[in-house]
C-alpha cells in the first residue's frame, strides 16, 4: 500500500480554507451539531492517514529517538492531566473544555508521528514546498483583493461573526459586529484601516502561513538557482506573498521572518547566499517599519458603525486602555508583554497547573476564568503545570535543532514560529499544528541518513 502523501497536500490547502468555507457553511444554514461533524475533518483525515501509515508500513520500523520519546512524554502528561479531576487542581474547566483542549494538545504529537512515518523523499518534501506556496500566494491575492474591493459591510452580514460567536463560542462583542477586532486596525484616532486577514479570516494566522512561505522560497533560491521561467515564477510569488505579509500588518511576523532568514543563513548556502539571506532579513525588518509607520497614509480605510462607535468609545474609556500608534513600540506591543508577564506569574505560583481548558482561547470559548492568555508557553504552564510546558519546550527545541541540518527551511520555520509563541498561540492555530509538525517529523536526521539534506 502506498504512503498517504497526498494527506499532507489536503491539509496544507484545506487548513488554509477551513474557516471561511465553515463560515459560509453556517450562513447557507449548515449549523450546529452537523457543522462540528463536517468540521471536524481534519482530526479525522488525520486518525485516517495514520492507520494508512501503520498498514503501509507495517510498523513505524525507525528506531526511536529522544525527539519521539519526548513527544510521547507530552501526549502521556496531556492525557494524564485531562484525567485529573479538575477540583484536584483548582480548575474550572468544563469537560467540553478538556476535550477541546487536550484534542488540540494532541493533534501536534499526532502530527509529527505522521511525518515520521511518511518520511518523505526530497522530491515529495519540494512538491509540497511548491503546494505551501501556492496556497500562500492564493490567501495573499484573495486577501489583497479583499482590503480594497469587498467592503467591511460584507463581512458583517456574512457567516462569518455568527461562526464565531454560534458554532466556536468566540463573544467578540459588538465592538466590530462581533466580528474579531484584529479584522482592523483601530489608529485610535477615529481611523479604521483594514487589515488582511484571507480566508484564514484572521491576520495572524494569515501571516504565520505567509512567513513560512517565504522561507520555502528561500530554499528554492539557495537551491535551485531558479532561471528563466522559474526564476519569474519565483519573483512573483516573493512579491506577492511578502505584499500580503505586510497587508496583515503583523509586526511580529516581520520579525519572525527575519529571525527564519537569519537562522537558515547560519546552517545552509555558501558565504554569497548567506549574505544575501542576511540582507533580506535585515530588508524585511525595515522594510515592515517604514510599512507600519506609513500605513495611516495609504492602508485601506474603513469606519465603524454608530452602533460599533459607541462601544469603542465606551471600551477607550475604561481603566487600562491604551493608545494605538504606527511604530513597534504601541499600547498593543505593550499589551502582548503584560499577558505574558502576568502569565509566567500565574505559572510560578501555581507550578502544578490548573488542567486542560482553564486558558487561552479553550477558557475563552466555554466561558471559564482566564488563567494564562497569549503565550504558548504560559498556556501550557496554566494548563499543564510547570512540568508539561517544560516538555512542551524540550520537545520543540530538540525538533527544530535536529531539523536545522536536514531541512533547514523546516528548521528556520520553526525557529520563527516558536519565537512568535512568545505572546500568541501556535497550538491554537490548526494549520500549524497538522502542517509544521509533520513537516518537522518527516525532516529528522534518522529518516535522512545516505540522503542529500533538502534545503
């Protein structure tokens, strides 16, 4: 039997059209618990593809290594403490709220032993590059189309705010028609811009799949030394990707790219190809300060409706609000360290943790006190205890070193992910939890060996 390859195609594309395919779903008047059956998909396809695994080749037959002993040291803690009564560990989650929250533990450590048992050959690693790309490409052009040409006002009578608010539990408020708030940039002077947010329906999520996008081209740069034909082809989807990662206005993400470049300058290329990955990180950086200092100027301007306005104005005047601005150094950068800061102190005080479903979007969705938010590590501190996070961190650190010199665009995108952990959730992000960890369990150096490393 073959191996099921085309399952990680499914998932690259698929994942990217998820959101806003249920969100139209819902408005053609798919809901409930039909819609959380078709939604759930890709939990499904994944269980699928591993038994096609296992019957393809008998067994996972590599010998295991400390990166697949440590991923099943977090499934093991994740399953361990979904068991904990919640009362034991001073948590409030619901048990809707541990299921939700121990799938979304698990689906990584799923992933990755996908990718480990797939072990794709360097010609499968570089078409799914090419299919990573192209559904990059896509969500920049449809979200670039999106900001100048489909009014705000669509989107408020779309699915899309009652698949958050019905289906997903999200009570983003009315603020912007309980559509989420990063939809747009709020200048805080009466300004409204919007923000590319693709069919991911979410300028973070965009952005994260726009990044490692562009490390894959870097790859093909290093090398294939594309020419002709290939090297327009190659021209037009940097260009293009790199607008769109600038539209989302997500200065992390700029940074994050950066960092990939730099990382993947350290461990592929030779001296000339180094220089010029430095240069482009050093370009990406400041490139996206002049981009977010100019975007008053010439972003795609919006405006709130009365109803909207008058709780802007009602939440700016509460205790705490800050003021936006242009630069790096804003009230929303300053937010982003105080959850952070306040999510360490919550962890530090209560090493043990409070069980799956007490933070982050989990806790948010079924209505539950917020112990840590943001941070992919504080979460897994709050919900998993001190000893889960830690793990959690030697897990992803052993993977991405050991990736580094096998796939280096791999390696680098991991790097960048896990630095952009620091102040979001990754784990929260499917497409990230299905693709990036298959893609880093099919890059291990046991899987390579008598190979030529895939850049």
């Amino acid at each position: 039997m073959r191996r099921p390859v085309w399952v990680l195609h499914v998932f690259v594309v698929g994942l990217a059209l998820h959101n806003f395919v249920m969100a139209e779903l819902w408005a053609a008047g798919v809901r409930g618990n039909t819609l959380q059956v078709i939604s759930a998909w890709k939990e499904a396809l994944l269980l699928f593809a591993l038994v096609l695994v296992l019957r393809a080749r008998g067994s996972l037959r590599f010998t295991p290594t400390l990166v697949d002993w440590l991923a099943l040291a977090f499934g093991a803690v994740v399953v361990v403490y979904a068991l904990i009564p919640q009362h034991v560990l001073d948590g409030n989650a619901t048990h809707h709220g541990v299921l939700l929250a121990t799938r979304d533990y698990l689906v990584p450590v799923g992933a990755y032993f996908l990718g480990r048992g797939l072990a794709l050959r360097t010609g499968e690693l570089r078409a799914l590059g090419r299919t990573i790309v192209a559904t990059a490409a896509g969500l920049a052009a449809f979200g670039l189309i999106d900001v100048y040409a489909i009014p705000l006002s669509w989107w408020r009578r779309s699915g899309v705010p009652n698949w958050y608010l019905h289906q997903l539990g999200f009570n983003y408020g009315t603020g912007l028609s309980h559509l989420p708030q990063n939809f747009v940039y709020n200048a805080g002077d009466g300004n409204v811009y919007r923000r590319l947010v693709s069919t991911f329906l979410s300028p973070l999520a965009t952005s994260y799949v726009l990044v490692i996008a562009l490390l894959v081209c870097a790859a093909w740069w290093v090398s294939r030394r594309p020419k002709g034909r290939a090297l327009a082809a190659w021209l037009g989807s940097v260009v293009l990707i790199f607008a769109g990662l600038l539209w989302t206005h997500s200065r992390a993400s700029y940074l994050a790219l950066a960092l990939g470049l730099v990382v993947f300058a350290l461990v592929r290329g030779t001296t000339r190809d180094r220089v010029a990955l430095v240069a482009a990180a050093v370009a990406t950086v400041a490139i996206g300060a002049v981009f977010v200092d100019g975007y008053t100027h010439f972003g795609p301007k919006t405006s709130f409706t009365a109803a909207e306005l008058k709780e802007q104005i009602q939440h700016a005047h509460q205790p705490g609000a800050g003021t936006a601005g242009n630069g790096f150094n804003d009230a929303s950068t300053a937010s982003h360290w105080q959850s952070l800061r306040d999510g360490v102190r919550t962890v530090v005080h209560h090493p043990q943790g409070f069980g799956p479903g007490n933070a982050s979007s989990t806790a948010v969705r079924t209505g539950v006190p917020i112990k840590a938010g943001e941070s992919t590590y504080t979460q897994l501190g709050a919900d998993l205890g001190l000893i889960g996070a830690l793990v959690f961190v030697a897990w992803a650190l052993t993977l991405t070193w050991r990736s580094l010199f096998c796939v280096a665009w791999v390696g680098a995108s991991l790097v960048a992910m896990l630095a952009l952990g620091l102040q979001t959730d990754l784990i929260g992000v499917p497409w990230l939890a299905y693709v990036l960890f298959a893609l880093a369990g099919t890059s291990q150096p046991d899987l390579w060996r008598g190979r030529p490393p895939a850049s």
